[in-house]
C-alpha cells in the first residue's frame, strides 16, 4: 500500500483574525480545502500566495492560502 | 497552473456553468463585454441619457459605476452617481469614504441622500423603533422600501432619468425566489433588466443582472478597484436564507442560477395578461409616486410614529 504524505498549508480567513496552518493531503486541490473548512466555493474568492486561483488548482508544501468572502449581502 | 481555455495563460476562474477556465485577461474582457451586451440588448442606454448610478461603495454598485463610465467611450450620455447613507454604525462610515473616492477617481458627480434627513431617523433607530413595536420587519425589508424611495427621488430632483444599479444574477435570482415565496405575484412582475419610467418613477435598469455575483467581486479585485467587502451588521432572515440555499444548489449544480433566470423570463410574458397595470399616484403624506393612497415608505414610518 502506497503511504499518502500531508503537505501543510497557511489559511487565512480574510475579514477574521482566523490564520491557521493546516496538513493536508499532498494530493489535495483548493476545493478540498475549502470543503474541509465548509466553505461555499460560490461566496468566496482564493488567493494562493498572493494570486486568485481557480478550485481546481492542487496546493504546495508552504502554500499560504487567503479566503476573500466576497458575498456580503445587504 | 491549469489554464485559460482560450489563450492557454494561467487561470483564475472556473466558470463551471460554461465548462470554460479563464485567465484574469479573458475573464475581465468577458465580464465587460456581459455588461455591454446586456446594455445593448434591454436598451438600457440611450444618446443623451441622465444616468444615475446608484453607488454604496460595495462591488457591485462599484463595478457597475466604472463599467457605466467606460461605456461613455460607446455613448454619449451624463452619468452621476448616488450613495444613500442608511446611517448604519460601522458599517456604512467606510463604505461611504469608499463611494467617494471611487466617484472622484472617474471625475463624475457625487450626491449623498440620508434616512436622517429624509426620514427623520437612522436605520439603526429604526430597527430599533421595529423592535419596540413588535412590527416583525426586518431591517431588510424597511432598507430595501426606504432606499428604493429615496434613490429614485435623488435621481429625479438630479434630473437623471433613469437609475442603473447594481443588481448581479444573483440579486435578481434571489428576487424571483423570495416571491415566489412569498406570492407575490406583483412584485415577481416587475422583475427584469429594465423597469420603464412612470410618472414620478425614474426608469431603473441592471446592468450587471446576468453577471453572477462571484464574478463581480473577482473582477473587482482583477481591476484593482477599491470596495468595501464587510458584511451588513443587519443582514439575516429570509434573504440570506434564500441566498445560501441557491449558492449551494449552484455548487451541486452548476447552471441553477441561470436556468431560474431564463425560466422566469419564459413565463414573464405570461404572467402579463393577468396583470393590471397601475397608475400612479401622489402619495398623501409625502408626495412620492405610488400604486396607492399613501406610499409604502409612509406606511412603515407611520407605523414606527416617524
């Protein structure tokens, strides 16, 4: 059996003083991220080092990760 | 990187409901020729129009206002913007430097219209007053009547006429569902990319009305623009209800907001013949426009003793 490594990544919750480092697989893509944070891909914009990527897109050891709600409301 | 569909450079957004990725290049140039196509095919300007943009300094009425700006390049016709000051503590004091900034930078006119001023009292003092006399509203549904009527004064007595804001696909699809919801068959009627001029009421049109509100917000950030992003200390109830459950429905199936939009649009027409069309009329205590006697901001301030 072939042993998955984890990669860590920062996340960062923009709006919030939320900054965490979390492991995960090193398989894991944007969208798998955002689903273990339960977050909506329709309501938020993710920026990977600076720059907005697409949820398709597969995170780096050391990744620092901002989440941008951008649904607001009112 | 994955990469653009079109040009092969490195993508920043899927739109899924197209089965297309694009890079930040694309996705602007799509998201503005969107704008321009929507304001071509409603008619939603014409040489020699007043436009009054409704500006609160959030994404949408931001983007819409530079999109309206650039499209004077197309165009010949006056635009000026609008910012109502709700007067909500913390919230709207930032948003409204924003709106500022934001008119100043485009070199358009900027006019400020308070609820203190025109309805004797600050949103904040009316959720308040709402609460005191159990009336069951919410801050939305007091906001949404009392800005709707405050807009359209300002853009008349600036001689504006018509009033573009800043709805995206998601505004309107959550619009068509609450009345759904609520049965209304009226309001669901006047849905649409344009609402035509009737006395005392400007025309309202919603450029950004197929674009959907993710994508307002990435363009905003693409083009550097300066917006306020912090959530509405009154936002809550049904319209939130409303917006999560299309948001997830969109993430399980992509497309959903669209399909509601055209399916209304195919029974928009239908839904004409049994409509009566309204004449308006003064209102008796404010003089407003209104389908009745007295018009509905009048009848939620009297009930608050405003």
């Amino acid at each position: 059996m072939i042993k998955m490594s984890n990669i860590s990544v920062t996340v960062r919750l923009i709006g919030s003083k939320r900054r965490e480092k979390l492991e995960i697989s090193s398989r894991a893509k944007v969208i798998d991220l955002l689903k273990l944070l339960g977050q909506n891909p329709q309501v938020v914009v993710v920026r990977r080092n600076g720059k907005i990527v697409t949820e398709g897109e597969r995170l780096a050891e050391g990744d620092l990760i901002e989440i941008l709600p951008v649904v607001t409301g009112g | 990187m994955l990469k653009c569909t079109f040009c092969g450079r490195g993508a920043v957004y899927d739109r899924r409901y197209a089965g297309v990725l694009l890079c930040d290049r694309c996705f602007m140039k799509s998201v503005e020729k969107r704008f321009r196509k929507a304001v071509a095919k409603y008619n939603l300007i014409s040489p020699g129009d007043k436009i009054a943009a409704a500006l609160s300094g959030g994404k949408d009425s931001t983007v819409n206002l530079h999109l309206l700006a650039d499209y004077r390049r197309h165009k010949d016709f006056d635009l000026v913007a609008v910012t109502i000051d709700e007067g909500i503590k913390g919230y709207r004091d930032e948003s409204l430097k924003i709106a500022e900034e934001n008119a100043k930078l485009l070199g358009v006119e900027h006019k400020v219209a308070s609820f203190e001023e025109a309805f004797g009292a600050t949103l904040d003092k009316i959720v308040k007053l709402a609460k005191k006399h159990k009336t069951g509203l919410s801050a939305c549904t007091y906001c949404g009547v009392l800005r709707r009527s405050l807009l359209n004064k300002t853009a008349r007595e600036l001689g504006a006429n018509k009033l573009a804001t800043g709805h995206n696909l998601d505004d309107e699809v959550q619009a068509i569902m609450l009345n759904y919801i609520r049965a209304d068959l009226a309001r669901l009627y006047r849905l649409g990319p344009i609402y035509e001029e009737r006395e005392g009421f400007v025309s309202r049109v919603k450029p950004l009305r197929e674009i959907p509100e993710k994508e307002v917000a990435v363009y905003a950030l693409l083009r550097g623009l300066k917006i306020h992003l912090a959530v509405c200390p009154h936002a809550g109830g049904i319209h939130m209800e409303i917006r999560d459950f299309i948001n997830n429905l969109e993430a399980n199936h992509p497309n959903s907001k669209f399909m509601i939009l055209r399916m209304f649009e195919s029974i928009k027409p239908k839904i004409a013949q049994s409509m009566i069309e309204f004449k308006p009329m003064k209102c008796e205590m404010c003089g407003e426009p209104t389908s009745s006697r007295i018009c509905k901001a009048c009848e939620l301030l009297r009930e608050l003793g405003l």
